[in-house]
C-alpha cells in the first residue's frame, strides 16, 4: 500500500485494477475493489485499522469493467457509480457470464471469478457528487471515452486525483466500450491547467505523468485515424482485428505478457468497430451494445 498524502492511499499488488482508498474523519472512501473477495476482505479489514473505528464506508466503482466491479460486493458497504455504468452492468443481467472471455482482462486469468454475482449499485449520480466527510469535499465527477459511464475521483485540497482507465501505463486500453473521440477530448481535460499540479493515480498501473497522457492521445489518433479509413471502405470485423498488432507496441508492457495484451487489443479493436460503426438497432430505434 502507497500513501500519496495523508489519509489517501493506492494498491497495486491485488490481482485486477490499481485501486485507492481515502480515510476522512467521518468516513472511509473505496475506490474500486480488488478482484478477488478475500483480497477485498484483506484491503478493507488493512484500512479499517489504519482508521481508527471509522463506521461510515463507500465504494466508488470507476466504471462498470469486470475488473473494478466483479469484487465490489466483498467491501460490504454502498456502492457509488455513474448511471450509465449502471446501465452497464445490466447488460449481462446479474450473474457474471463467460460471453466475455477472451477480452484481455484480468478477471479471465482467475477461473474463481466465474459464475459470481454482479454487484448492483446503491447510489447513482450523473455529472457530478460532491462527498463531506471532512472539511475538505471529495468530487467524484463523470469523464467519458474509456467507457460510457468512467468517472474520477478527485481531493481538491490535496490535489489528488483517481482517474480510472483514462490513461492506462501497464498494457494497451480497453477499446470495447470506448469512443476515441470522446476519449481524446477528455485526456485534452486532463492536460488542462485545473489539473497540471495533481498527482494523478491510474486505475491501470498507479502515478502517471503529463508525458503519459500526451503519449496516449498520440497513439489515439492513429488508431482513430486508421479505423476511420477502413470503416469508409466497409473493412471486415477480421480485417480491424489484423491491426491491432501494428499498434501494440505504442503501448508499455513486459514481454511475457505480449499475447495476452494483443488479445486484449485485438477484442477491444473488433468490438470497438462494432459498435462505433455498425450499432444494433433496438425495437425503439436506439442504438444498443
């Protein structure tokens, strides 16, 4: 565990997201949830005796992901999420399915994780929440591109802020849900004087920097700029998926986990091009997943 400034915490060691935690004196703040139950038993029972007896308890899920969602529930306490992230977890009803198998993910890795129940939220906000359980107010604010219903977790007073899978330094993002123009304008937020002197913490592989988030927004463009061409001359769904090799490499990763990480961009290109290009019509004439 890694305190950034007093009271505010992240963890990168539990299987699945780099999560966060934030003590206040009226109450402690999650910020998604390890993968496993027993490691969210072992996080929350590690804080709560750095808390001194705190009794009010919140977990904010960054967005709907497997990943930062499937353990929520081992926190046991309210879960604060965007509504579209809550419309999200819908979408396979309620009980984890293996239709999402082969995504590059990390929930695949840990076979225990099949068949848990999906979390359902007690509390949804759609711009903005402000939290008082100190003086100093905690912001959780909705960020689109990675995902419809991504948000961050921000501590003004302390300039420290959880972004999620906004910008990703352990591995190439996930494209599934995404929409790369949406995404590109919210890294243009991050880039912004409000946030030059903030610690930012990823939700995939801890402290970024400005330079990381410059890089990302490159590498989006290209890939933007070459789906866009081929989806102009009606490219298969296999003919996208061929490009994600020519990309990977503009992403950090370990060499051992190359195939994982090009399945993982592979998925996320083919179910990006689907979806951003060639969306299912439902019976009311919206656009459906």
């Amino acid at each position: 565990m890694h305190e950034i400034k007093p009271g505010i915490y992240y963890e990168d060691s539990y299987p699945g997201p780099t999560i966060g935690a934030i003590l206040l004196p009226r109450g402690m703040i999650f910020i998604d949830a390890p993968l496993r139950p027993e490691d969210g038993h072992r996080w929350k029972t590690t804080l709560l005796n750095r808390s001194q007896g705190t009794i009010h308890k919140l977990a904010v899920c960054l967005d709907d992901h497997p990943d930062r969602t499937i353990g929520a529930k081992s926190l046991d306490c309210p879960i604060l999420i965007h509504k579209d992230a809550a419309t999200g977890l819908q979408e396979p009803n309620t009980v984890f399915r293996p239709q999402f198998t082969e995504s590059g993910s990390q929930w695949e890795k840990y076979p225990e994780t099949s068949g848990m129940q999906w979390m359902v939220p007690d509390i949804t906000f759609t711009e903005k929440i402000q939290l008082h359980w100190s003086d100093e107010e905690v912001l959780v604010e909705h960020h689109p591109g990675p995902r419809p219903g991504a948000s961050w977790v921000i501590i003004p007073s302390h300039k420290v802020m959880f972004i999620g899978d906004a910008v990703v330094d352990n591995g190439p993002p996930f494209l599934s849900k995404a929409h790369l123009p949406t995404w590109i304008d919210t890294l243009d937020v991050l880039l912004r004087a409000r946030f030059r002197d903030y610690e930012m913490i990823s939700g995939r592989g801890g402290p970024i920097t400005q330079d990381h988030i410059r890089e990302l927004k490159k590498a989006f463009r290209k890939i933007h700029r070459r789906i866009d061409k081929l989806a102009s001359r009606r490219a298969s769904a296999e003919d996208i998926k061929n490009q994600a090799e020519k990309f990977l490499d503009d992403f950090n990763f370990l060499k051992r986990d190359r195939e994982f990480f090009l399945q993982r961009l592979q998925h996320g290109f083919t179910q990006y091009y689907l979806r951003n290009y060639f969306p299912r019509i439902d019976e009311n004439g919206k656009k459906t997943s």
